[in-house]
C-alpha cells in the first residue's frame, strides 16, 4: 500500500507547455491512493482544458481567486489547510518567481502562500530559461525556504533546444510526492543494503548464480530512502530499476561484493545484507571459452568469503547488522544459528521451499528474530510494506540499545 493512501494531494498547474503530463501526475497520484485538488493559473488554462481535471479529479478546478463559489469557505485557505501535500508541476518560471518572491496574485500563488504542508516544485522550461540566473535564485530561495524541489530532465525541448528543463515523469514526480509525505525516522543515517544473486564465472561466456531477483533488497533500499537515510546498495546483476536518490555500486562475484561492502563499512550505521551470495566459486575457472568435449566435464568449487560474518568481525559499537536468511527447512534453528554466529542484531529469515518461495515473488513471508525480542511471525505480503516492516523493526532495536 502507498504512504499517499487517503491523503489529500494538491496538484498546481501553471502554463508550461508540460501542462499536458499533469493530467498523467494526477491519474498517477490517485493510482496511489491520493484524494487530489487541483489549482490552475489562467495561463495553464490556455494549455490544457480545466474540465479535464474536474473530470478526472471528480472535483472543480481551483482557477480565479476572485471568484468564491461556497460562502461558508475562502477557498484558498480551505484547500492550503486541507493539503497533506502539494506538487507543482509544471511550474513555470513565472511561478516560481513569483513563490520565492512572496506573490500571491493569482489561485496558485495565493493558496500556496497559506500551505503548511510540505511542497514539491518541479521546474519546466526551456533551457535558457531554466539556467537564467533569476530562475536559479529564486530556485535556491525556494529550496532554502524548505520547499522540495525536483530537478528536470534534460533532452530534447518543444522549443527546439536540447538540454535541462523538460518535467519528468508523472509516475517519477508520485514517487517523490510520496516520499516527501513519508516520516523521516532515519535521517542522517547512513545504510548500506546488498541485493540480487552474485555470479561466479565458470570462463568468459558462462557462470553459476541463483535465483535471486534482488527485489527484496531493492525495497529496502528505497524504504531506507524514502525514510530520510543515505543509502548505498551492492548489487549483483539484476532486472530492476536502480533507486532514486541512491548509491549503486554494481558487483558481480563474492569477491566484488565482500570489497565494495570493506570499503563502505568504516562509516555506516546500518548495514541489511539481502544479497544471495554465492557459498562457492569455480576453482579452475577458464581463461578462454570452455569448448564442447566427450565425457563430461569437471568443475572444481571452492569457499567464497563469508561476507556477512567477515564484516560482523569488523563491527563497531552503535552499527547494527541485518542479515536475511533463505531456508528449506529447520528455519528459526539455522536463523538463530546465524544470528549468533555472523555477530547479527537482526536476522530476517524466509522459507524458500514450495509455494512460500520469495526468490522473484512480489510478495514473501518472513520471521524476524533479534536477540532480545520475541520472534516477529509475519504473514505473506507485498515486499514494500514488509521492507517497511523490517525497517520499523531496526528501528526497535536502535530504541532499545
Ligand atoms: C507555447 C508556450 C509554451 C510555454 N512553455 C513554457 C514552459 O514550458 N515553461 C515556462 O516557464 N513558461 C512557458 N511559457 C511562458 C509562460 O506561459 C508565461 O511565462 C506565463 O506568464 C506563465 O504564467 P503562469 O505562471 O501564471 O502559468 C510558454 C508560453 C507559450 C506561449
């Protein structure tokens, strides 16, 4: 479930030529469960029809400060104090003028004068314009006045010009309006989250992995994000999407990854291993292409290095070490096993056998044992809210120390 379930969304919508994808935003933010309002300049009127947004809003548009249609309400409060969150999108370079500058002369700027409620801008325009020094300041007060602001893309422009200043996605700009809303119980803090199989070449063209999908440890990653931390994620090679707003350091063996995680270690404060690291490597791994023969052939496996255990040795006071377990069988035994022996604070363990398997599921089920609490008996759910879940549980354990 989205954190913008049932909350009240305020999309504002100045006259850019991007007008066009905020009905896109709007559909977006509703697919996330948002209640949205929207608030449109006369100029943005000129760009896309106001009886769009009514229809897809199933509420009338917010256009002419002047005109008050229900008595008992000054509208522009009413919906500045109804607000959980607003999004600008696009937001002209008259508009953000006009904000940073302290103008409220139209339904926008006047509503947005009166929001308490966090608020996202996101600056469309042509290239020039976007790097005049006016927008650029006034983009600097905004975001100095704690005003969430999101970079444009950069490409090609309907002005004919290539470079920054076109408005992102629709699902991108939900994405963020949903992790402005989320409550940042982990800021500051520095996290680092391992993710996806590794892979072990047998020689140049071939390799022994798993079935990792390396969703898990994306969730987690973006949960982390999402709550306020700085992340860094290792990840063996996966099918997804790297993260907003986060390190991805790609790896593809044991080895890498053990590197990687040493180097990052001496300044994290949490460290979640969800990666399905590979126990053993080929031995006599082949220089050149092995070619086809008669009779078979041979591989020689050898240990990869304990990545969780070899840096549970290098921990310091205050870190706090999560690992995932994936089990067939005897599960709380071997979780608990790993919990004391790789010096974890919390293991999060799941059965892989039969229909409960994770390995590329949306969905998983877990038990979460710590040292000192009783064991979390989790039921299956979607891997977003579990990593939400597993992160509430970190949480606890940081409260408790
Ligand atoms: C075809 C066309 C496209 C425009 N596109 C943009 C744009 O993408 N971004 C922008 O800042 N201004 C753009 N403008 C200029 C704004 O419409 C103009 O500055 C206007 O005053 C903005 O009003 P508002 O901020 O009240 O909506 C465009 C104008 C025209 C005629």
């Amino acid at each position: 479930m989205s954190d913008l379930n049932g909350r009240v969304i305020v999309l504002g919508v100045s006259g850019g030529i991007a007008a066009y994808k905020s009905v896109e935003l709007l559909r977006a933010l509703q697919k996330k469960g948002a209640d949205v309002f929207v608030v449109m300049t006369e100029n943005a009127l000129k760009f896309v029809g106001e009886l769009t947004f009514q229809a897809i809003s199933k509420h009338s548009v917010y256009t002419d400060v002047m005109k008050e249609d229900t008595p008992d309400k000054i509208r522009h409060i009413d919906l500045a104090e109804k607000a959980d969150g607003v999004v600008i999108a696009p937001a002209t370079a008259n508009i953000i003028g006009k904000i940073a500058n302290g103008i409220a002369d139209d339904a926008l700027s006047t509503m947005i004068m009166a929001v308490k409620a966090p608020v996202m801008i996101c600056p469309a325009m042509n290239s020039w314009m976007y790097e005049s020094r006016a927008v650029q300041r006034n983009l600097d007060t905004l975001s100095e006045d704690g005003f969430h602001i999101i970079d444009p893309d950069e490409g090609y422009l309907a002005c004919n010009v290539t470079g920054p200043g076109r408005l992102p996605e629709p699902y991108y700009i939900a994405d963020r309006v949903e992790a402005m809303l989320v409550r940042k119980d982990f800021k500051e803090k520095k996290v680092l989250v391992t993710a996806g199989p590794t892979v072990e070449p047998i020689d140049p063209v071939r390799f022994i992995s798993n079935h990792s999908s390396g969703k898990m440890g994306y969730k987690i990653a973006e949960a982390f994000e999402k709550r306020g931390a700085k992340v860094t994620l290792v990840s063996g090679p996966v099918a997804i999407d790297p993260p907003y707003n986060t390190e991805v350091v790609n790896i593809k063996t044991a080895d890498e990854m053990l590197l990687k995680c040493q180097e990052r270690m001496e300044n994290i404060d949490i460290i979640v291993k969800v990666a399905a690291v590979a126990d053993y490597k080929i031995k006599n791994r082949a220089e050149h292409k092995i070619k086809k023969s008669e009779g078979g052939l041979d591989l020689v496996l050898e240990e990869n290095p304990d990545i969780i255990k070899t840096l549970g040795k290098l921990k310091k006071p205050g870190q706090i070490f999560v690992g995932f377990a994936a089990e067939t069988r005897d599960l709380e035994q071997n979780a608990l096993k790993k919990l004391e022996s790789k010096n974890l604070d919390m293991i999060v363990a799941n059965e892989i056998s039969g229909k409960n398997s994770a390995f590329g599921a949306e969905e998983n089920k877990v038990t979460i044992f710590t040292k000192n609490m009783a064991p979390k008996i989790l039921d299956m759910m979607d891997k977003k809210v579990l990593a939400d879940l597993i992160l509430d549980s970190i949480l606890e354990i940081e409260n408790d120390r």
